[in-house]
C-alpha cells in the first residue's frame, strides 16, 4: 500500500497527535486487523495506516501516520528552524538503537461524521494504537529471563510491539465468524465480498482518493438484508451465516461491551459469558475478537485449528493440543497472548503434513 497520500488532503474533522513516550511500531502493532492485502476496511503499512469504521456519530475515515523519531536528532529541527519547538517525534528517543528504539510520535487524522466522537472522547485514538497495552510486567528481567532465547530476540527486535483495543466488539466479531472452520482463502473472500457488495463507501479525505477498495464495515441492518443467495455466492455456509445475523440482532449489546475495560480475569469471564451466550459464537470466536476489540492480553485461541500444534512447536519443538498449549504458557499468565505475537514475531514456521484444505464452494450445496 502506499506509505503516504499521494494527493493533498482536505482539512480533516478532527485531529491528534500521540506521543507514546517509549517505543513503538505501527505495522506489528495494528497488522492483527487487517484481513489481507485487500482487506476493504483496514490498510496498513510499514508507518501509514487507513481506517474505516463507524462511530454512534456516523462513519469515520482515519489516517495513521507514524513520524519516527531521527537517530541521534534529538530534536525536530523543522520546528527548531522556525524559531519554536514542540517537543515532538525526534525528543521521544529513548536510546541509541536506532529508529525502532525510539517512540516518535503519531498523527492522526480523521474525515466524516464520526469524527467528532473520536475527539470528543479522550485516550479513544490512543487506545486503538495499544497505548494502554502495558508490556512491563513481561518485560521484567526476571520474567524476559523465563522466555525462550528466540523470543527474547523477538521482544529485543521489536519493542515497538502492542496490542490494539479498537473498541467495537462487533465489527471485531464479524470477520472472525467468516473464519470458523474454513481455510484463511475462504474467509478472506467472505469478508471482501459481503463488505463490497453491501457496505458503504467510507468518507473521503477531500481531493486524495483512499487506497484502492476501501469502504465500511457492514452494520447489522445490512447484514440482517443479505439474501440467502448472496451467502451462497460469499461462500457463507448456514451455520455461519446464522450465527452472524443472530449476532447482528444483539449488536447494541455487544458494542455496548466494547466500552468495558477487561481489568481481571472476572471481567474477561463475564464479557466471554455475555457473548457466548448467542447461538454459533463459542471460545474461539470470543478470543479473537477481544484480541482485536479489547487489547485482551491473556486471551488464547483455544480451539484454533492450527494454534496448540504452532505454539508446541515453536516451544518445545513437538505438536501439542490445547491443554499442552495452555500448560506451556502458563508460567507466563496474564501475557499468554503477548507470547503468542512473540512467537509470531520471530517468523516460525511449524512443519507442515499432508495436503492443505480445500475451500469449499457452498454455492453447490
């Protein structure tokens, strides 16, 4: 995707800078969003980002854009030159290593209605780019020690690293019901193909066109108008399909959960009873949708068809089940998912046997 608009960009209906004060990396942090290189809703890149989404306001097109601090600056020396100083993206270097060591800062700017509401409510921006995702207790010396050699290494070349909270527990949920039980091909084409067909073009930032494809995410009133026919064009088996428009009937609800704070393991159990409690959204569903909505650190996929095997290979060099996954990440409680993005981070891949899945065509049946 392209790093920076390439067109000037009109006044936007609101704006914001955040500081992170330590390091910090676009890209690992909010990639967890993207469904795909042609993900209609979500673009992100090395140090841009583009959003689309809704707010109780209206829609909302926001623009990331990460200003890395200069190595060994120690100032921003636009503003120096001017003759005024914000102490800005080039003072937040936190040290000698380089960009990635240091904070920087990030722009934000957003476009439509909704706009206002992310101005009108404090830390929301912030929170979507994992400011309130506290990594110390895992980075304690003690606790890094306990790591594997290879995620130490991992952490050490990352930093930058958090856990988003978009806050919208159902738009999370949406995409991630797509992908119960089918391969990655399928669910992707799902989601591009309800959203295109069905959704809303987002706001336009003014003369600058957004990145190729981009539009809103659907609401439950226009997945609740999905014809029958056209699940079967989106590859949407029934049971899929059902369990969505039961969820758009709660919809309310389930967004007026996005506004908890998950503090403890009995406010994380609480919300999971809560969504679990409609037909088809089970464990696994409410994991990674919390891993997206909430910024859940101690959330594991339990149930993922892939996960046990990943996470025991890349620990213990050996496959595993769920409960070997879970008694492997136990010494590390309340950050089991921040090891898992560690273990992801590192770029391993777990040995692969027998043939792949086969999308299937629900269109036929």
């Amino acid at each position: 995707m392209t790093e920076s608009p390439a067109l000037p960009l009109a006044r936007p209906d609101a704006e914001g800078v955040w500081r992170p004060g330590r390091a910090y990396a676009l890209r690992p942090t909010l990639g967890v969003l993207q469904r795909g290189t042609r993900d209609p809703c979500v673009r992100v890149g090395d140090r841009t980002a583009w959003l689309c989404f809704r707010t109780p306001s209206g829609p909302v097109t926001l623009l990331l854009q990460h200003d890395p601090p200069v190595r060994g600056s120690g100032r921003d020396r636009s503003n120096h030159a001017s003759g005024t100083h914000d102490p800005g993206p080039h003072d937040d270097d936190t040290g000698p290593g380089g960009p990635e060591q240091g904070a920087g800062r990030v722009r934000w700017r957003a476009w439509g209605d909704g706009a206002a509401d992310l101005a009108a409510e404090p830390g929301r921006v912030e929170r979507l780019l994992g400011a309130e995702d506290d990594w110390s207790g895992l980075d304690r010396p003690d606790v890094a020690a306990s790591l594997p050699r290879a995620l130490r290494e991992a952490r050490r070349r990352a930093p930058g690293l958090r856990l988003p909270a978009t806050g919208r527990v159902f738009d999370a949920l949406v995409p991630v019901v797509l992908e119960q039980k089918v391969t990655t091909i399928e669910a992707r084409h799902a989601w591009r193909y309800l959203v295109r067909r069905f959704g809303d073009p987002a706001p336009a930032p003014g003369t600058a066109a957004l990145p190729e494809g981009l539009r809103l995410p659907l609401t439950a009133a226009q997945l609740r108008r999905v014809p029958s026919w056209e699940w079967h064009a989106a590859r949407v088996d029934a049971k899929r399909s059902r369990a969505l428009l039961l969820a758009a009937e709660s919809a309310a609800g389930l967004d007026r959960l996005g506004a908890r704070r998950i503090l403890d393991a009995a406010e994380h159990d609480a919300v999971s009873r809560a969504m679990q409690s409609i037909p088809g959204i089970g464990p696994w569903t409410v994991a990674e949708t919390l891993q997206r909505s909430h910024g859940a650190p101690d959330t594991v996929s339990v149930g993922d068809y892939h996960l046990a095997a990943y996470v025991g290979a890349a620990l213990t060099g050996r496959r595993t089940d769920d409960a070997g996954m879970l008694r492997l990440l136990e010494p590390w409680r309340g950050h089991r998912q921040r090891v898992v993005r560690l273990i992801q981070a590192t770029g391993f891949r777990k040995p692969t046997y027998g043939p792949r899945l086969a999308p299937m065509d629900h269109r036929r049946r």
